[in-house]
C-alpha cells in the first residue's frame, strides 16, 4: 500500500477492520540525497507528504481507535537522509 498517496485511509482502514490492534508503528518515509535545487518539485511534494502527512493520518485513524479502547500506543519513526552538501551545489 503507498501511504504517501492522499486517500490511503479507507483501504488501510478495510484491510485491520477485523485485527485486534494494540500498537501502531508508522514507520514511513524516505529522504533524497543531493542538491535540493535540483530536485523536482513534484518529488518533494510527494516527500513531504510521505513524511508528514501519512504520519498525521494514521496517527488520527489508529489513534481515535486506540483512544476509544483506553489502551495503546503510537510509535512515529522519522527517516532522514543527510549528507554534508549545500543548497546550492553538489
């Protein structure tokens, strides 16, 4: 499942309907090594929202469903790739 596509919910909502689930594990995410400049924006968008945004909405379905049960938990991993590089260059 590509949980940096806008709409993911529903599918991961209908594929753990009938899983008893006690802890959730976002570990989505991924980073683009190299001059930020000359990435495309599209790439970056779909990075954030990878990044960002799938965390946010499972965070708040799995959430609202662990709230509901008063037990649980939530781990969010962040990935960041990094390397020593300018902005503006290689």
């Amino acid at each position: 499942m590509d949980v940096s596509q806008e709409g993911f919910i529903p599918k991961l909502a209908a594929l753990t309907k009938d899983l008893d689930i006690g802890l959730v594990v976002s570990n989505a995410g991924t980073g683009n090594p190299g001059a930020f400049l000359k990435l495309g924006r599209q790439l970056l968008e779909e990075t954030l929202r990878l990044n960002t945004m799938s965390h946010l909405d499972i965070a708040h379905y799995f959430g609202r469903k662990l709230a509901e049960r008063k037990r649980g938990g939530l781990i969010l991993v962040g990935q960041w790739v990094r390397k020593r590089r300018s902005l503006y260059g290689e």
